[in-house]
C-alpha cells in the first residue's frame, strides 16, 4: 500500500516539471532507463516499471552529439543499475 502511495506522488511531482519533460534530453532519458533497465534485470519483455523523473541534463565537456543520446546513455546507466535490484 506505501508503494502504490509513493508513486501517486511521484506522479503528481512528475507532472509538475514543466517543459524539461519534453525535452529530446529527457526522451533519451526515458528511452534509455526502459533498455537499460532490461539489460540489468535480464528480462527481454517491456517491464513493468515506472520511468524515473527526468534528471536536469548535466553540463560536461565531452558531451555526446545529440541532447537525446546525452539523455539516453544516463538514462541506461541508470537504467542497469536499478534493473539488477528487480
């Protein structure tokens, strides 16, 4: 029950963040975390998880080509951790 009540908030906190959500960054993100996130589990089915909210895209110097693969390598790092606790 305190699962099913942390992501209503986590919704309604989602929903709240504006335009960054439609970024090509935070499509990468989303991407990125749902393959990722198969990778570490081992699954080859579409999983049944929440996508994380988008992170604020980080300033580097060797920042990738596009916004969306920038968000899609973070989003997969992330992605692989979190899947191998599933």
């Amino acid at each position: 029950m305190k699962k099913v009540g942390f992501l209503v908030l986590l919704t309604i906190f989602g929903l709240g963040i504006g335009s960054a959500a439609g970024s090509e960054f935070c499509d990468g993100f989303k991407r990125g975390y749902l393959v990722g996130f198969q990778r570490g589990a081992e699954i080859s089915y579409k999983p049944a998880v929440t996508t994380p909210v988008c992170p604020v895209q980080p300033a580097t110097l060797n920042r990738p080509k596009s916004d969306y693969e920038h968000g899609y390598i973070i989003g997969f790092e992330r992605g692989v951790q979190e899947g191998k606790d599933y």
